[in-house]
C-alpha cells in the first residue's frame, strides 16, 4: 500500500520548525532527509525513523517495525501530535547518523 500525499505533508507540518528537512518519493513512500542524511520516512502512512541509541532512549516502548519485506527494522514514531518531541527526536537521529561517504573513483594508471 503507497503512502498518502496528505500523511507526508502532515509529518511535515510537524517539523516545519526543524531546518533542514527534505523528502524523496520512492517507489510510493517518502524518504525523509536532514542536511542529506536519511533519518525516517513515510511508509504505509506511517511515520518511521531509525533506531538509534538515542530513538530507543526517547522512545522506550516502541517495537521495531518493517517498512517494507527485506528491510531494515525501523522504529514507529510515536507522539507525532507533538512537534517539540519529533523535532527532539529528529535532530537526535540526525546527530548519530555518520556523514555519507562518498564515492571514491579508482583510476587506472
């Protein structure tokens, strides 16, 4: 089941006041991004982030969720009505999330 258009731009609304946030369609989800790294995104309408240490430490009782078959675990976002706690939660993602490395080219000599 793709994702409603309406749930992105509610999760959006949210972190309005959290700089940095973009999305990318995929495959009829959204992947959500901060500065370019990914912490969560919409999958079946619903709001799911990275487990990280500090997205356990915030978010005790969630239990991992799948956003798709033969993906990695996610945690349910919860508290979404929130924005103070989802903005906490996303920039404290963010600042686990390593920098993406980027690709480097071997040249032949």
């Amino acid at each position: 089941m793709a994702s409603d258009k309406k749930y992105l731009e509610y999760i959006l609304e949210q972190l309005s006041e959290t700089d940095g946030i973009t999305y990318k369609p995929m495959m009829g989800e959204f992947i959500l991004y901060r500065y370019g790294k990914i912490f969560g995104g919409i999958y079946d309408n619903r709001f799911l982030v990275k487990p990280t240490k500090s997205a356990k430490e915030l978010m005790p009782n969630a239990e991992t969720a799948l956003p798709y078959k033969g993906a990695k675990e996610m945690l349910p976002a919860n508290n979404v009505e929130d924005r103070e706690f989802v903005r906490k939660l996303v920039i404290a993602i963010y600042n686990e999330t390593p920098e993406k490395k980027k690709n480097q080219i071997k040249r032949r000599t």
